[in-house]
C-alpha cells in the first residue's frame, strides 16, 4: 500500500512541474501587456514577424498575430496524453488473491487553444497589447516572447 501511496505522491509533483511551466508563459504574456507599450512599429515587426491579419481603423493600426499547437493525435482524433499505473497484487497458497490498481494521466490535461494577441499602434508606436477574452494566456506567452527579450 505504501508503494501506491508514494506514486500517486510522486505522480502530483510531476503534474505541479508541468503547471509551473505554463505559469511561467502566462506571467510573460500579463508583463507583456504593459511592458511593450511604446514599443515603435520597426521593433515590433521585427521581433514579431509579419502579422497573421491587419487593419487600419480611424487612424489605429491593429497587428493579430496567432499561435495554434499542433496537437498529436490517434487515429481516433483524441490527443494523446501520457499515463502512468500502478498495480499490487497478492495471494495465499490456497488460491485466494487480492488485486489493488490504479492508473492516470500524470498531468491534467487540456486541449490547447493557441492564442491570438492584438497590438493597437498610434502614432508609430504600440499603445496596448490584447488577448481574447477567455483564452488561456499562458498560449500568448510564446507570441511576445521575442519582443520581451529586448
């Protein structure tokens, strides 16, 4: 019993590992929404690349750039996700046993969405950084990622 007890301990940190990388993109993404205003429109596109759609609206320039993963699937369309099992098993001489499993994902998983950010330019320069309203910003991290390296 004690075995499973450590696994499932062991299989809890793993899956906390997992979640403090996408804190780590969801923190860059939030300082990203103030650190890049002022940012000019030469630095923004060369650290951003070419935007995924644009458009010029009363006098303010809209730059989305988008991120989809790529998700790997089975032939049934589900993602795949990594698990792990732990199992115990007993018996006596005479026949009689008793059987003890228990298996899961090591992390919780999610469908990853991508993320679209919007920079609003004036003037030659970013005034405001966006993401759509219920996305998971921890996606946006790897959009401004180069700008924040500046």
């Amino acid at each position: 019993m004690r075995i499973v007890v450590r696994a499932a301990g062991m299989a809890a940190l793993i899956g906390l590992a997992a979640c403090a990388g996408n804190s780590k993109d969801a923190d860059l993404a939030e300082r990203a929404q103030t650190q890049l205003v002022g940012l000019p429109k030469a630095a923004l596109l060369s650290c951003a690349g070419v935007p995924s759609r644009q458009a010029v609206v009363n006098g303010a320039e809209y730059y989305t750039y988008s991120a989809r993963p790529v998700v790997d699937t089975d032939s049934t369309g589900i993602a795949g996700i990594p698990g792990t099992g732990v199992g115990l098993s007993g018996g006596t001489a005479d026949g009689i046993g008793l059987s003890l499993g228990i298996g899961g994902p090591l992390a919780a998983s999610r469908t990853p969405q991508g993320c679209d950010a919007t920079f609003v330019l004036r003037g030659g320069t970013v005034q405001q950084v966006s993401y759509p309203m219920g996305a998971s910003i921890a996606d946006c991290g790897a959009l401004v990622s180069n700008c924040m390296a500046r």
